[in-house]
C-alpha cells in the first residue's frame, strides 16, 4: 500500500510538471506518464540522476566548436496555418521522450555529460505575426543554441496573410541530418494524429544513443574485424579551399541557397539514369569541377573533399530501435583538376571503390573510442586534432526529402530545404537536398559581402557545370 501510494505520488507530480511546462492535452500528458510507468526501471536507468551519458558524437560535435557554429538549420514554406495547440503539443512529446534535446552539456576533465533541465514549450517554440514571413524565418535561422541552454531545438513558425514559414534549428550535437528528417516526419504526423484524436498512434523512437549500434548487423569474424578498424582515414595531403577573405569581427552568419528548376532536376536525373551513375556523383563533379574552375586549378592539381555518409545502412532496422543521435561519417575524396567528364570519372571510380567495401564509414571509429576513453577530455581533444585533418571542402547529400511526410494536415506544401552548420573560414560545406521534385544546394557560412559575392560565383558555376552534364550528348565512360 505504502509502495502504491509513493508511485500515485510520482505520477501526480510528473502530470503536474507537463502541465506546468506547457502541455494542454490531458491525454497526452496520462500517455507520456503510462509509457514511463509501465517501465520505470527502464526510465529510470534512462535519465538517471537528471544526467545522460556523452555519447561519442556528441564530443567530436562538440570538439568541432571552432569548425562550426553546430546548428543544423531547416527551412520549409505553406500555403495555411497550423493548429498552433496541437503542434505545441506533438512538439512537447517529442521533447519528453528525448530528454537530450531538454538538457545543457557541461564538460569535465574526465567525462562529459547532458544535464536534464526544466523548460516551457515556449523555450522551444516560437509563433509570431510577420508582414515578411520569408525574412522572418531566415532571422530566425541566425539562431545560436548555447550548449549549455536547457532547449536544444528552437522551432520558429512565421505567419503572413495567406501561409506559414518554418524555421529549425537544432544543435549537431543531439542528432544529425538523418534524424532530422525522422524528427520533422514524426512531429508533423505525430500532429495529424493529434488533430485526429488519435493518442494512441503518436509516436517517437527513444533508447540507445551509442555509436556501437552501427555494428549490430555484423557476427562472428565481420563483427571482431569491424570493431578493429584503427586505421586513420582523416588524414588530407591538400589544403585546397575557397578564396575567403581574412576573417573580421563584422563577419556575418549567412545561409545561401540555389533551386534547380523541376524541369533542370528532371533532365538531371534522366541523364544520370541514361549513364548509369547516381545523381549524387554528377552534383559532387559539378561541385568539384566548379571548385576548380573558381580557383583557376592547374590539370591535376588536387582537391579533397570530404563527403557524409549515413551509418544506420550498418544498422539493425535502419536506426529506429535507438533513441535520436548522430550516425554520419565522413570519407575523403581526393579529385584531380580536369574537365566535367574525366571528374565525373574520377569520383564515379572513387565512390565505386568506396561503395564496394562492406565497412564503409567504419574506419576510424575504434580509434575515436579509444581516444575517448584513455584520455580526458581536454587530452583526447588535443589527441584527435593532431591525427584529424578536417578538409576545407565538404557536401552532405540529404538525399530526397518526402513532400507527402513534410504536409501537414489540412496545409500544401510549397518547397523547403535542409542546410548544414554554419562553417567558419576557411571551411566549406554544401549541402544538398531534393524535394517537390526539385533539387537545392544550399551552404551557411559566417563572412563579409565579399565572401558572398565568391560564394554566389561558384554557385552559377555549379549550377553551370550541371547544365553541360545534362545537355551533354554522352558522357564519357
């Protein structure tokens, strides 16, 4: 009885801490409470004393603070409005059970850590009248997330007189490009079904965060040679980047973006399709034959660029039996200066390579691991640094986004992208996504107007090199 009484107690304060942090449905709020309940050693391991473990992620994002600014930014545009209840609603639940995205990270000589905060919804979302949506939104992407803030996420909704703007943004640290497509795709169904009356079909993945879950499809041999994989692959033999100007205190935060017309993305993907090549090789050489058009490169000099790759293609079910984490890694492509074709040939033969081998993106981590773990953490930053060569060129395909999972209920939507963090001189990323059959290049970067006048050039030279691909009459073999 007395047993029953203490958890009767711990579910009337746990109900009465949703409330008070901004949750108005009374349903959600009692299946928030069951589903921590039915396993309370479970939730509590989870959250132990109000701390969660640094994951290995977490402390190479957070290693890279003088790289990058770690914010993830999304943009997407509508024709409508949102049930702005109800959105507050399937966000605070997502917040709940990812209990990362609600804590401050602090770091010791030893072992790093997440701290569990209080919050109000408010902290995280923000709703707002605007006579310029679209410039409101882009503001609102200049948004900083301190590490240590108790809200890892802001969500910005912008209304004008006929649609809403969105705008994310998400610390690089919690979870990566990937997950932010998994994150948007359930908050805006998790609000369908709210809308709907329907609790029980809300949702969200939760659990292990840990980077070892990319070895759960290996067994036996596979598995002991995977997790002994110490080479180091980070290492660049070029520093070939873009013209910055030299940094100044009035550089400025700034995202640009470039839309392929439907049309364009259409005979893109009709070429690559004739050549048997994948639309992510011909952008990457119209890319790196852009990059050395603008730096007037010598034939053969080189240039490397680093390009993301997505690990749950090593894990069980695609990563969704885990909680929302990162699980991107990198590989280095090394592409002589030349014209459109011999590039597109060179990275056709080096993805080729890299594609064959079952361990893709898998080097290196032990040797993270143990970096991590033989070290303090001001020890192994410095230990990582030295064995790290961070490439000043980079591009992050997010690949196709899906326009029916990014619709809203009851709203159309009418475009959007993903851009990665704001990279600071002299580091470079490009960031690519399609959606309504359209594809974006987008970058964010902190520079001067100069920089933004370089910026705009290799743009019109990708955009450029892209349009002799596709109007190409063959492309080499």
């Amino acid at each position: 009885m007395q047993e029953e009484s203490k958890t009767q107690k711990a579910v009337e304060r746990r109900a009465e801490t949703l409330r008070q942090r901004g949750m108005s449905s009374e349903g959600l709020v009692q299946k928030i409470i069951a589903e921590e309940f039915a396993r309370p050693e479970e939730y509590r391991k989870e959250i132990g004393k109000g701390r969660l473990k640094a994951q290995m992620w977490d402390r190479m994002q957070y290693l890279f603070r003088n790289f990058y600014d770690r914010m993830e930014h999304m943009r997407l545009s509508f024709e409508g409005f949102f049930d702005v209840a109800a959105l507050s609603d399937a966000l605070m639940y997502a917040i709940e059970r990812a209990p990362v995205l609600h804590s401050s990270f602090h770091t010791t000589p030893l072992r790093p850590y997440w701290r569990i905060e209080d919050y109000k919804i408010g902290d995280f979302l923000t709703v707002e009248k605007a006579e310029d949506p679209e410039e409101a939104a882009e503001r609102f992407l200049q948004t900083q997330i301190p590490s240590k803030s108790n809200a890892q996420l802001r969500l910005g909704l912008f209304e004008g007189a006929e649609g809403t703007e969105l705008a994310l943004v998400v610390n690089h640290m919690c979870f990566d490009g990937g997950d932010l497509k998994y994150f948007v795709y359930t908050l805006f169904d998790n609000y369908g079904k709210l809308l709907a009356g329907d609790l029980d079909g809300v949702r969200i993945k939760r659990g292990d965060r840990a980077y070892e879950q990319v070895y759960s499809k290996f067994e036996g041999e596979q598995l002991k040679h995977a997790r002994g994989l110490y080479k180091n692959t980070a290492k660049c033999k070029d520093k070939v980047g873009l013209p910055f100007a030299k940094p100044k205190k009035t550089d400025t935060n700034r995202i640009l973006r470039k839309k392929l017309s439907e049309e364009g993305t259409a005979a893109l993907v009709a070429k690559c399709k004739r050549e048997g090549i994948t639309v992510n090789d011909a952008i990457m050489a119209c890319y790196a034959h852009a990059v050395a058009r603008l730096l007037e490169l010598e034939e053969g000099q080189t240039a490397t660029f680093s390009c993301a790759i997505d690990l749950r293609r090593h894990i069980k079910n695609g990563g969704l039996d885990g909680g929302l984490t990162n699980h991107t890694a990198w590989l280095a492509c090394r592409v002589p200066a030349s014209d459109l074709f011999c590039t597109l040939d060179e990275i056709r033969k080096s993805m080729n390579a890299y594609k064959l081998d079952p361990y893709i993106g898998l080097y290196s981590l032990p040797l993270l691991k143990l970096g991590f773990t033989i070290f303090p953490q001001p020890l192994a930053e410095f230990a990582i640094k030295l064995g790290y060569d961070n490439p000043r060129l980079a591009i992050s395909n997010m690949g196709r986004l899906d326009d029916a999972r990014l619709t809203p209920r009851g709203m159309a939507l009418k475009g959007g992208s993903i851009t990665g963090t704001t990279k600071y001189k002299p580091y470079f990323l490009m960031s690519v996504t399609t959606l309504k059959n359209a594809v974006t290049i987008s970058t964010a970067y902190r520079g001067s107007d100069a920089d933004a006048e370089m910026m705009d050039r290799l743009f019109e030279l990708i955009a450029a090199s892209i349009s002799v691909f596709t109007e190409a009459e063959k492309a080499r073999a």
